[in-house]
C-alpha cells in the first residue's frame, strides 16, 4: 500500500510543537509514506513564513499547502513561494507570486504525485477564480503526468466542498477540506474512486475556539467589537487523514481520520 497522511491546518506555536511531538509516531505506526499539511496559519495564527515553514518540514512535512492567510506575513513572501514544496490557492489572479499546484516524484515508489491548492468562494469575500474550472485546467496539464492527485480545498461551506468533490470523483484521487479548523465525520470513498472529507481538522490548541483565545473570541460575539486574535495554549492536538491506496493501481482503498 501507499499511504498518504493530510495534516489539517497547523496554529502557532502550539500546532507546530505538537506537530513535531506527534507526526512522528504516526508516521511510524501507519507506515506513512508522505505527508502534505496546510500550513497558512502557522506563524502566530495567521500566515507563514521562512523559520515556521523550516519547523514544519524538519518535523516530517513533505508538501505544504495554503489559503487566504498565507499572505499575511508579507515581507516573506517572496522568500516563501520560491520553496518548491510550497503550494498556495491555484485560483487566485495570474500576478500572485507562488504556484497553485505542483508534481512531486517519490523514487522509492516510482511514481508522481500532483498537489493542487484551490479555495472557494461561498462566503469569502476575495476575488477568486472559479475553483471547479480552474481544477478542470489543472487537470487536463497534469492528468498524463501524475499517479496520484491531490487536492487540498480550502473553503467555508460544506456545500460547495462535496459539490466539488462530487465534481472530480473519478479524476482527483482525494479531495480534503480545510479552513473551518473543525474535523468533519463524513471521510468516505465516492463511487469513482475519489477520497473524500469536508474537512479535515486543525492542528494546533484544543481548549479554543478554532485554535484562538476563548475570552476574545467570546467578547467578539457578545459586544460585536473586533478583537485581537491571539492563539490559544494547552491541550494540543493533531488533526489528519490517512488515505491509502493500491501501490500498484493507485485505487483507494480507505480513508482515516486521525484525531490525537
């Protein structure tokens, strides 16, 4: 088999270390053969950058994906699209530095994997692309040249992800949400083959809200002023799926999710 772990959204401080006491042991325990992890909130909250990005990879990240606070910290981002296991949203606008997908060759196996990073527009307001078009375009570049394709949709509704994942069942090998920092219970194979959740969780503070301070975060629905965002501490977790699949079809064979 050739197992795939995603590890969902890594927070601060505090995803980064569990993420370096965890990963691992569940490398070691699920014979894990590669790992992508979505990793825009992983400098204080919001955004990346170089030292953060060293601390994800040195902890056993092979490919890191991202969203709409991957440009947060912008003094680095040139620094940090230049990374080629970096991949940010496909379908924002042709002058965003970075690139929305990437092929990644595993020797050991022989075979290459295609990493996609789109998001969605339900309910985010940014200037986006249509992401099941932009998939489509992406695709039809990389379909001959791919095992394996990978796609990390970074979105709010539920909706528009399984709308998506019903839309490339058959032609992406897994389809994992990120975002909403909450794992979902709904990890299944569709009827073509595709594995699929809607999301697949945060890595990062349990004891939050979505990984930031619960006083704040209170204050703001209670008072309806903005508040800082501060990342929340204790209780650390790791949120991930485990996707595998035949070595030799490339076919799924089950989808995990992993909550520890």
């Amino acid at each position: 088999m050739f197992n795939l772990l995603f590890v969902g959204d890594i927070v601060g401080k505090p995803g980064r270390k569990v993420l370096k006491h965890k990963l691992p042991e569940i490398i070691e325990r699920h014979n894990v053969n590669y790992v992508v992890a979505n990793c825009e909130n992983s400098a204080g909250g919001k955004g990346v950058t170089t030292k953060t990005l060293d601390e994800v990879f040195n902890a056993g990240v092979d490919v890191v994906t991202g969203g709409n606070h991957f440009w947060d910290k912008k003094d680095q981002i040139p620094e940090i699209t230049a990374n080629p296991s970096v991949i940010r949203p496909a379908n924002y606008g042709p002058a965003v530095l970075g690139k929305g997908f990437g092929i990644y060759t595993i020797e050991k196996f022989g075979l290459s994997i295609g990493v996609i990073n789109l998001m969605g527009r339900v309910f985010i307001e940014i200037p986006l692309d249509c992401p099941f078009r932009k998939f489509d375009a992406i695709f039809d570049e990389i379909k001959n040249q791919c095992d394996i394709i990978l796609v990390d949709f970074h979105g709010e509704a539920t909706s528009e992800k399984i709308a998506f994942g019903r839309y490339v069942d058959g032609r992406a090998t897994m389809v994992f949400g990120t975002h909403t920092h909450v794992q979902t219970a709904d990890e299944q194979v569709f009827p073509k083959g595709t594995a699929y959740i809607s999301d697949a969780g945060m890595t990062g503070p349990k004891d939050s809200v979505i990984g930031v301070k619960v006083d704040g975060i209170l204050k703001r629905f209670l008072t309806g002023l903005p508040i800082k965002h501060e990342v929340a501490e204790g209780n650390n977790t790791i949120n991930a799926v485990l996707v595998s699949c035949k070595r030799k079809t490339f076919k799924v064979e089950s989808i995990l999710r992993i909550n520890e």
